[in-house]
C-alpha cells in the first residue's frame, strides 16, 4: 500500500514540477499577452509607463508562481523517490 502511495504522490510531483517549469518559461508570453489584453479594454491607447508596469508585474508574478510550484514539485519528487526507493 505504501509503495503505491509513494508513486502515486512521485506522478503528481512530476507533473507539478513540469507545471512550475512551464509557468516560468512562459510568463513572458502570458505577461505580454495579458498587456496587450489591456490596451484592447482602453480603445487601443495607453500610457507606455503603465503598458510596461502591467507586462512587468504580471510577469514577475508568473515567475514567482511558477519558481514555487517547481520546488515545491521538485523537493516532493525527491522525498517521494526516496520513500519509493526505501520500499524497494
């Protein structure tokens, strides 16, 4: 039963830690996205300074997310692992 636990928490720490890494690469795009996104809502126009923030923040904020889903999917890897690997 414990092995089984033990693989089952090791896929979902994968697949956490390829969410993470995924976020991170593509908050670039996202943040981008979610600029241009806004200067469609205000008529096509906006401040530079503003436009910038929006892409800034919002890709920070991406990032962040993305870096703490990914260790937190990579440190569950390895425990899990490590439990799998003390089953055997």
């Amino acid at each position: 039963m414990k092995r089984k636990v033990a693989i089952t928490w090791l896929c979902v720490m994968v697949i956490a830690l390829a969410v993470g890494i995924t976020l991170i690469f593509s908050s670039v795009t996202i943040g981008q996205s979610i600029g241009d996104n806004e200067v469609l809502k205000n008529g096509g126009a906006m401040d530079t300074i503003k436009y910038e923030r929006i892409i800034d923040s919002n890709t920070s904020n991406f990032r962040t997310v993305g870096l703490v889903i990914s260790l937190i999917g990579g440190i569950g890897m390895l425990l899990s692992g490590y439990a799998l690997h003390k089953e055997l």
